[in-house]
C-alpha cells in the first residue's frame, strides 16, 4: 500500500464534474473531469437529468484515481453547483428535469411570492436578496402550475445530497449546500418551517445536515466498482461551489476578499455576523463560522464567450483569447468612449433585477473586436469595484482580492481589477478553487489537520501578486461614474417592459 495520503475534491459544477486528487500541500497529484449535458428549451428554462451528474462523477473519479492506489484516499467532499435541484420518487428515479441555478421560469411569480411571505422577513430569515435564483421561487413556481411534481418528490435534493446517495446509500448533505436554495433559515442554521409550510413540503422530503467536515457515510460496493474508489472511502460533507471557492482561496477571516472570474461572477468577503444588505446576499460558510457577504454578476465569463462567439469567433479557440488579449492591451483605458453593461442575463448586485439587459453604448467607426472585448472587461470590473466600494460603506473589512476560476488567467484584467479597486489582487497556484475547497474540507475531516485555518495554510498558495498602479484611480473612478448610470438609462428595453 502507498505511504502517500491523500484527498479528493469533487467538483460537480454546472458544465463538468472535476475530481482533483491532492496531497498534504494542496498540490494536484491527478484529476479527471467529464462534462455535463444542459438542456435550454426555451429562453425561461435551464434543465440537467440528475443522472448525468452522476455519469460526469463517475467518469470524473475514475480518471483521477486510475494512476493511484485507491487505497492512499482518506477521503472524498464535494462541493456542488448551487440552487439546482433534484426531484426524486421513492425508488430513486427523477419525476422532474432537475432545475439548474440559470433557470429563469419564476420570473412571474416570485414577487408574488415574496409579497406573500414578507420581503423584508424573507430577505432577514434566508440572507437572500429578493431575486428569482434561489430555489424556493421555483418551487413555489411548481407548486401553482404543476402541483404533481412536488406531490410525487419524496426527495427533493441538492446536487451534494444526490450524490452522497448515489455514493453511499443514503442522501445527506449540509447547510453550506442547502442555503443557497433559501429554504434555510440562516440564524437557525435549519430548514425554515414557514417557508416549508408556505410551499406545501415536508423536512421528510429533504436531505437531512451535516456540517461541513463531518463524515456523512462511506463508499458503497456498488458505487466502488462503478467509480474505481476503495469501498468504505470516508465521504465528508461539502458544500456549496461559491463558499467553498472562498475556503480554497483562504477567505476564512476579515479583510481578505475572494473573486471567481468564473461562468457567473462573485465577489465574497468573509462576515463573522449574518449581516443582510441589498448589495450582497449572506451565504453561510463551509468551516462552520461565519458567513460569506456575495456580490455576482450571473453573466461573467459567460459574457465574454458569448462576446467571442457571437461576434468575434465562433470557434472560441485559445489562441482567439490571447490574440485579443494582445491587441486590447495596447488600446487606451476607457475605450476612446466604448462603454458597456453586461447584464445579459439580468443583474443581481445591487439592483436585482432579471429582467435588465446589457448594452455597448458609444460605439466609434474606429472602434474594434479588440475595444468590443476590452469595453467588456472594463465594465465587469466596474461592476466589481462597485461592489467592494459598496462593502467598504457598511463597514466590511477589504484589504485584498484571491483572484479565482478562468478568468483569474488574463493579466490584463487582473491588472484592471487591483487599479479599480487600488488593492493588491492574487492570484492561487490553482484556478480550481472549489475543487481545493472541497479537499480542505475532506482533509479535514480526515484528521490530517486541527481546524480549516490549519489546513488552508497548508494547503492553499499564491503564485503570483498583481499591484494596483495608484495614477490609475481617478480615470477608473470617471470609467465608473459613466458606466454606473448604464442600468438606469437601458432599463426601459429590460424582458416584459414596455
């Protein structure tokens, strides 16, 4: 048997499940990964058949493990793609297209629904922003058109819990994966009883929770023939991708903020107290203490691949990015007027509105691709700086920026992110920052070290610092004050306005 010891953090996102094998440091000793199917039939509506999660997992989990002993793993958590939600019956087979975070069918009845409950009681209770993303609206959707569907769920899960079962036998999951949904009561740390009853469900149809850490259960046979995992692996409970993002970028305490430049854009600081803002929403945390303060944008990188291909490539190759990288590198800051909002797929942060749509305004004959595609990532980092100077005014410790996920590689924005801002940005030795996460945790929860601080110093790295040049500050703050006004003076063209 290896005298190696190691981890795995399983990252089921939206698109792909990764499973990274890592060692004591955090370092990356094998991974596999395999993508996951999404269906759109129509503009409102994002769906997955839970059963290619479990297919992506499995593929995932095979290829890391396959140049391993599966004997060496102490250890397994996921960190999972938030407000997504399974419908099962009692023999484990889906009533319903499971509901993907990007699902938009509640924009009719969410209000409604919040108007019903309370806005201000139901924005205190769950930390969530009155907005159509967590789950609850989607329920409460079901439940007024299609009723049957939440009648035949005797399980209603999050992404974790039905893996775990699939893994183990047995769905359990935890608060860190529950919250997102807003069924959780976050100062309870439990699922709520009003909203529950508001809905029409049982706690019997939900996973029961674990902290974060905790054993939840262990390798089946079954699951380890069909995963090339040692049967009686110790499954640990996980978390949500965003929060646990923010363990593995080693934002455990104040002042340290997390960025994922990822398919939706987050900015997270850490909060010792629930505090509850229109401009974040209030995540618990994976190590048990304290909350994460969010502030997102859904279309990140989204909106930069979707520039790409619709406009500039269609191919959306690699080389494409470094190309227009080079080029947007040597227009001036500002864009000679090209100002954009990339509110293509509605904007949360601070006005959470689904209906807001994006927009390029002073457009030039001069300009170019390479002005469309530095105009796009001027105007996501002003949204960023906005944010953070939004925390700032309530009083949130921001000393510095743990750039993460893809777009964390392009220097370039890097650079515009630590100018807006005026703080140092870092970024980590791995841009597979849930997947780290989810191995502090299984670390852990494996015993390797005493507490998530311990384990995060160990295991998470900085490669590299990108400092903010101060005589930047004053034309970003003018880049700002513009590109601010775009929300209010494009409202009127939003979905369903007139």
């Amino acid at each position: 048997m290896s005298t190696e010891r190691y981890v795995i953090g399983l990252d089921s996102s939206t698109q792909s499940a990764k499973a990274v094998v890592l060692d004591r440091k955090g370092c990356n000793v094998a991974e596999g990964r395999a993508s996951i199917p999404l269906a759109q039939p129509d503009e409102a509506h994002a769906e997955q058949n839970p059963e290619d999660w479990w297919s992506a997992v499995k593929n995932a989990l095979r290829d890391a493990v396959k140049t391993i002993d599966p004997g060496s793993i102490d250890g397994l958590a996921i960190s999972n793609q938030r407000e997504t939600v399974a419908f099962l019956d009692d023999k484990d087979t889906a009533v319903y297209p499971a509901l993907v975070w990007l699902d938009c069918r509640a924009n009719s009845t969410y209000q409604s629904y919040a108007d019903r409950m309370g806005r201000e009681w139901l924005h205190r209770a769950t930390g969530k922003p009155i907005d159509v993303i967590p789950v609850i609206y989607r329920l409460d959707w079901l439940r007024r058109n299609e009723p049957s569907v939440l009648e035949r769920a005797t399980q209603i899960l999050d992404v974790q819990g039905f893996l775990v079962k699939k893994l183990t036998g047995r769905a359990v999951t935890s608060p860190a994966s529950v919250d997102p949904f807003g069924l959780l009561d976050i100062h309870e740390m439990d699922y709520s009883t009003p909203i529950l009853n508001s809905l029409g469900l049982s706690q019997e149809q939900l996973a029961p929770m674990a902290m974060s850490g905790r054993e939840i259960g262990r390798v089946s046979p079954e699951a380890a023939k069909k995963t090339g995992l040692r049967a009686g692996t110790p499954i640990f409970a996980g978390g949500g991708d965003g929060q646990c993002s923010g363990l593995g970028a080693n934002v455990t305490g104040p002042g340290n903020l997390y960025l994922n430049l990822g398919t939706a854009q987050i900015t997270g600081a850490h909060s010792q107290e629930p505090a509850i803002g229109l401009n974040w929403r209030t995540m618990t945390a994976v190590t048990g203490s304290g909350y994460h303060l969010e502030a997102l944008m859904r279309a990140g990188a989204f909106f930069v691949d979707w520039l790409v291909e619709t406009f500039i490539d269609e191919s959306k190759s690699p080389e494409v990015y470094i190309r227009l990288e080079a080029e947007a590198e040597k227009i001036s800051h500002g864009c000679g007027g090209l100002t954009v909002t990339p509110h293509i797929l509605g904007v949360m942060t601070p006005h959470w509105d689904p209906g807001a749509r994006g927009a390029f305004a002073g457009l030039a004959p001069f300009h170019t691709r390479a002005h469309l595609y530095r105009a796009s990532l001027e105007g996501m980092t002003a949204e960023i700086a906005r944010s953070i100077t939004a925390m700032r005014a309530e009083n949130v410790p921001t000393d510095r920026i743990r750039a993460i996920g893809g777009g964390s590689k392009s220097a370039l924005w890097r650079q515009m992110i630590a100018d807006a801002t005026q703080l140092p940005v870092d970024i980590g030795t791995t841009a597979e920052a849930s997947a780290l996460g989810a191995g502090i945790i299984a670390a852990v929860g494996a015993g390797w070290f005493v507490d998530f601080a311990e384990a995060t110093a160990a295991m998470s790295h900085v490669e590299g610092t990108t400092e903010p040049e101060p005589e930047g500050a004053d034309a970003w703050a003018a880049l700002m004050e513009r590109q601010g006004h775009l929300y209010e003076d494009t409202k009127r063209y939003g979905a369903g306005r007139t």
